[in-house]
C-alpha cells in the first residue's frame, strides 16, 4: 500500500464551558452537532446545505447486566482533528481513492457514583458522516455485554425509502419502495428465503431514502468487526431509525467485548443527487488499511464460467445420484476450452465433493462436507492442470450448508489442498439455518466466522467470494482477498423464484446494496425465456441489459453463467469477450434510485473504456455526454443496444450493434427499451 500524499493531522484539545460542538465537512456541505440534552443524554444533529436532515438523535447502549449508558452524562473533553491523504486500491472500482474529513472526538462520562466513561467519533466527510462509538478501559466496566445500541436516526420529514426487511439471517429480498412511514418488514415474512428470521418492523442496511427537497441519505455500516450487524427498527409514527443489532438465541446479550473496544462505524451517505450516492467512498474510508499485504500475487480480476446455471435450469445436478450430475471433468474441461477461447480466466465447479446428497432439507448437516473428497466422475488434479494449460484458473466451491462448525475444523485441510493443487480463489455459501442452532447468519458469532474464514484464506493466499455472507461493510480495504460476496437476490432467483427479479431490482441494487461493495451477481444470462429448461419463469431483462450489467454491477469477478450452447454464434458475446472487471476509474452519469443508471468506467492498465446503462419497466432515450474520454483521442465505439421493438417480457433478445468513432465532447445518443439496457466499448485508436 503506497501512501500517495502525506496525512496532515492536527489535534488540539477544546476546553469546553458549553456542551456543544460542531464541524463541517471540508468543503463546508455537512454540519454535525453533538451536545447533551437536559437528562444530560448524548445527541447528535446532522445539517446539509443548512437543512436538518438528522434532528437531534440518541446515542449509548444498553447492557445485560449494567444500567444503559446513555444519560447523566457531562462532557469530559474534546479534540477535533483532519485528515486529507490519498490511497491506493489493489482492485476495484478505482485506483486511487481520496480519504479527506474533519473528526471530532465527545469524551462523555458519568455524573453518578462509579461512572462509566465512552467516546463517539464523529467524521464529516464531503459525502456523508460516519460515527462509532469506543469503550476505553475503565474501572467500573471491565466487559459490556450489549442488549442493545441505542443509535437513533430522526429523520425530519417522510421520506421515500427503499428497503428490504431486517432479515437476521438473508439479504435474498426483493427490495420494497415506501415512505418511510409505510415501512412494514413484517409482511415479509411471507415467501421468504430459505433461511429468514425477520422479527420486528426493522430494514437491513444499506437502506436509502429521498426526501420530498431532494435530499438522498443512505445509512450503512463500515468496518463490521467482533460486532453483530446492525439493522435499523423503524418507528413510522416518529420517523426515526433507530438501531436493532442482530442477536442469538444462545446468549440475552447481542454482542460481548472486553474493553476497551470501538464499535463499528454508524455511516449516513448524503448527497444532493443519486449517482453521487454510487461515486461515493466513505465506507471504504471508514476501514483500516491493507493488513494482508499484495494479494496481486495470488489474485488476478476476471470473468469466470461455471459449471452452475445447469444445476438452477435444472438440467444438472449438484449431488451425484440420480445420473444428471453435472460436475464432471469432461464436461469441465468442455468449459475450460470455451473459457479460453472467449478472454474468460476463471471456472467456478460446483457439486465436485461428495456430500450433496444430504445438503439441503435436512437437520444433520455436520460433518457432510468435508471439502477434500471428489466425486469419481471428477478428476480435480486433471482439471486444475488442464485449466492451467489453457490459461483458466480454478473457483474452488466450499458450500458449507451453514454447518459452520463442521467448516471451522475442515478448512484449514480444505485450504491447504487448494495450495498443493495452485488454486487461489473459492466461493463458499451458506444455506440454511446456522448450526449451532441459534445463531443468525449476521449475528456476532457468525460475523466473527465470516472473518476467520477471510483471515485464513489469506494465509493460504486464497481470494474468498462468499454466498449467504454477512453484508459488506468495506473489510475489502483491509483484506482485499475479500473479492467479492452475493448478500441480495442474485440471477438464481430468475431461474427457480416465481416472479423472479423484476426490471426495477437492479437499478434498485446499484443505490443500496451495491453502496456497500462488489455483488457477485452473475450477470450474462442470454437465454432469457429459459427455453427448453422451463416454461413457468423467466430473467426479466432484455439480452443487452444483461451486457450492460458487467459495467453497472462492481466486482473483480463476472461470471459469464450461461449454458455454452446459448452463447454460440451470437455477436453479442463479443462484449463479454472485451469488457474489463479491474478499473481506473468510474464515474456514475446518470440515475434515479429504482428507475435507472448509467455508469462509465476505464480499464486498469489500458486505455478503452467501458458504458453501461440499465432501466426499469420504463423505456427510456437519453443523451450521454462523453465528457469522461481522455482528451485528443479518437474512439471506435460500439453500441450494443436494445433494438426499437426490444421488451423485457415480449422481446427481449432483440438487439442491434452500431459502430461510431467519436472522441471526448461528443454526445451518445441512447435509446433503452422496458426492462433493458445499454452497453458501449469505447477503444482508443488515433490520437
Ligand atoms: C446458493 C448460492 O447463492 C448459489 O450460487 C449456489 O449455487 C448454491 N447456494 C449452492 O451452493
Ligand atoms: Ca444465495
């Protein structure tokens, strides 16, 4: 990690005779105030532009066995600081990120007898604020054992919100669009995921809103470590958040940390305008730098296929009963020469150890798994040697049928296998209840299994991609073998889901999951009314919306899912041969949350750059300025599009490819059909 221009901190003690502090954001937008209510509480105001988009809100916890920390409080000191440095990531969206805030730490303790002391530091960047909370070591609490946060959020006004349920266990919901004050997570708990505890009227988070003046606020997380996630209860008379973190049914605390410890970071992204919500990096701001060191070394960005789909078309299977098993290495080394003939560096294999037969369905799921054992029709040294011989590097699949403990022992066998063998990546998944029983996938003891699991891999220099994971709190800056995870209802659920995803869903995802980091989507589906493997569903999206996806959806690993018959002959998969997955820079040009994007990116380590543009059911024709392009550089550019009779439902593979030479200035001119979509190369060719 290269530290690109110094850290310019300043720190100086305030002596205060008023309990009121206030800072600005660098460039003066954001205003945060902290003070201490006449009960002698903690509370914090947040100002955009001179509006009040946080009133003044709680802040304290409450323990199991301790009063709640949270009033009779007086301010023992306060020290404002500021940071503007610059810093480098290994992959992603950008190389060069800039981390540039003011701080102010509220030192607060106890007015009674045996006083308890906390601190809250507060960031204010330009694009949002970011708090946490820190426990210094003290003599009347050696241990917190928290029932609860008691974090609050009060919005000052309704605003439109768009929000899956405080799920305790699946991210996997489609996402709902209510005021704020018609948020009922509760009705969700019909038809859900395989594995759902939703409890009380709470959203998971990233959760954004819109006020009525055109405000956007999205509240997150960032560095979600030794914590449990934190979801946000809903009070719709009040309109306030507050925060509900997730629990277990083995202990009546939510989290347990010896002191001193910090918590992790409460975070509000705010913005006058939506794509700015996308372009922003406060979250990954708010994490600790590289702690692994290169993983360069080990872990190269790339476009993967899989032996996958066919098993959710149902035309194989995962287990190998039955006569359909699809992981063979015939058939692996069929993918390993597509992959190699279309610019595609990975293959994921799915369902090659033995174990699939008892997965899913059952209670006894310890011990099914052991990580280390093929199936006999898979030869795994013949396929990562063939994959290497053609440049095509194996996806290790550790499905772990969430018996964690099982995987806990297992791993380090199943980790130094994949070294033995070269393989660097694996893409684990947890379905179903967590065994021990009790525990939720986004509780504490989970969080902390997420974590080990991301810490040893990197002992291995193994890249992980995890399915049913906890949510991305930015950990990517400080393990960035974290490459990618799911955590949303992903392609899957177009397959096998009754309604599927609708057109709405992505351009929903790129402003709130996406905020949080790289999705492991799947995009690339172009056999879209699955067609013969079942007539009842379909992927509601046109055959470009599925190109222009690889722009839109960040992450270091695309995969290219479909069956191989369903990409031969089809011009289209000429996109999916350039398109890159490593960027130098990205820039979000157009949207509305839940109706649109348009995001331009340029490749790492080369000149062409990359549009993509997905819509809702609405069709839309809009003009793109190519202000982005590098200067004095003609372009060849090629649009593919939807064609003018393209439909998401009635005609989705109908599309056109235009070729144009334009340079910076000029104007694209874009037309995206219902429920599709637009993706454009852009090459450099003459200066
Ligand atoms: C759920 C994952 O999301 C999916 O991608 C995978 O195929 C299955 N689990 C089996 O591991
Ligand atoms: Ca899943």
């Amino acid at each position: 990690m290269k530290l690109l221009s110094k850290t310019v901190l300043c720190l100086f003690s305030l002596s205060l005779s008023l309990h009121a502090e206030d800072i600005t954001s660098p460039d003066g937008s954001i205003t945060l105030s902290c003070n201490l209510n006449e009960n002698g509480s903690a509370v914090y105001q947040v100002d955009f532009h001179g509006k009040t988009v946080i009133a003044p809100s709680a802040l304290g916890f409450t323990f199991l066995d301790a009063a709640p920390l949270s009033q009779h409080l007086r301010v023992a000191g306060s020290r404002v600081a500021s940071e503007d440095d610059t810093w480098e990531l290994p992959w992603g969206e950008k190389q060069f990120v800039q981390n540039r805030y003011n701080e102010l730490q509220m030192d607060f303790v106890e007015t009674g007898d045996a006083p308890r002391s906390f601190s809250v530091i507060f960031r204010v960047f330009d694009d949002g604020i970011g708090f946490r909370y820190r426990l210094p070591e003290q003599p009347n609490l050696a241990e917190a054992q928290i029932t609860d946060e008691l974090t609050q959020f009060r919005m000052t006004s309704d605003p439109d919100c768009w929000w899956i349920p405080g799920d305790w266990d699946s991210y996997e919901h489609l996402y709902n669009h209510t005021k704020l004050s018609q948020v009922n997570a509760l009705k969700e708990t019909v038809g859900t995921p395989l594995s759902s505890s939703i409890l009380e009227n709470a959203v998971n988070t990233p959760v954004t809103m819109k006020t009525d003046d055109g405000i956007y606020l999205s509240f997150h997380e960032a560095n979600l470590t030794d914590y449990a996630g934190m979801t946000l209860k809903v009070d719709t008379q009040n309109l306030s958040l507050s925060s509900s973190l997730v629990g277990s049914r083995n202990t009546a605390y939510k989290v347990k940390r010896e002191l001193p410890f910090s918590t992790p970071w409460r975070t509000v992204q705010i913005s006058d305008n939506a794509p700015a919500l996308i372009d922003s990096d406060l979250i990954l701001n708010l994490n600790e730098p590289n702690k692994i060191g290169d993983v360069s070394t080990y872990f190269t960005p790339m476009k993967y296929v899989g032996i996958w789909w066919d098993m959710h078309v149902r035309t194989k299977t995962w287990q190998y009963e039955g006569g359909q098993h699809g992981a063979t290495t015939e058939y692996a080394k069929e993918l390993i020469d597509f992959a190699a003939q279309n610019n595609l560096g990975g293959i994921l294999v799915e369902g090659w150890n033995t174990g699939w037969e008892h997965w899913i369905g059952f209670d006894d799921r310890e011990g099914v798994f052991d990580f280390v054992t093929p199936y006999p029709d898979y030869d795994l040294a013949e396929v990562v040697r063939y994959g290497k011989s053609k440049g095509v590097e194996l996806i290790m699949h550790h499905e772990t049928s969430a018996a964690v403990t099982t995987y806990d022992e297992c791993m380090d066998n199943a980790f130094t296998l994949m070294e033995c063998l070269g393989v660097h990546a694996v893409k684990t998944g947890y379905v179903g209840d967590v065994i021990p029983r009790g525990e939720y996938h986004h509780g504490q003891w989970m969080v902390n299994h997420y974590r080990r699991v991301i810490e040893k891999a990197a002992l291995y220099n193994i890249a992980v991609n995890a399915h049913e994971p906890i949510k991305d709190t930015g950990i990517r800056r400080t393990y960035p073998n974290a490459i990618a995870r799911e955590g949303l209802r992903g392609q899957e659920y177009n397959a096998w889901s009754p309604g599927g995803n609708p057109p709405a869903h992505l351009p929903t995802v790129a402003f709130t999951r996406m905020l949080s980091g790289p999705i492991d989507f799947t995009p690339g589906v172009f056999n879209i009314k699955l067609d013969p493997y079942t007539d009842e569903y379909q992927v509601n999206t046109t055959l470009a919306k599925q190109l222009a996806l690889y722009v839109v959806i960040l992450s270091p690993i695309q995969m290219v899912p479909d069956l191989i018959e369903n990409y031969q002959g089809e011009p289209a998969m000429q996109f999916i041969r350039d398109v890159a997955v490593d960027w130098q820079e990205s820039h979000t040009l157009n949207g509305e949350v839940g109706q649109y994007v348009t995001i331009a990116r340029k490749e790492r380590n080369g000149d062409r750059w990359f549009l993509g543009s997905i819509t809702d059911e609405q069709p839309r024709d809009m003009e793109v300025a190519l202000d982005f392009l590098d200067p004095d550089t003609l372009y060849k550019v090629v649009i593919y599009a939807d064609a003018p009779d393209a439909h998401w439902d009635d005609n989705p593979c109908s599309y056109t490819i235009t070729r144009k030479t334009m340079r910076k200035g000029d104007a694209l001119k874009l037309h995206l059909a219902p429920g599709g979509g637009v993706a454009v190369s852009l090459t450099p060719f003459r200066k």
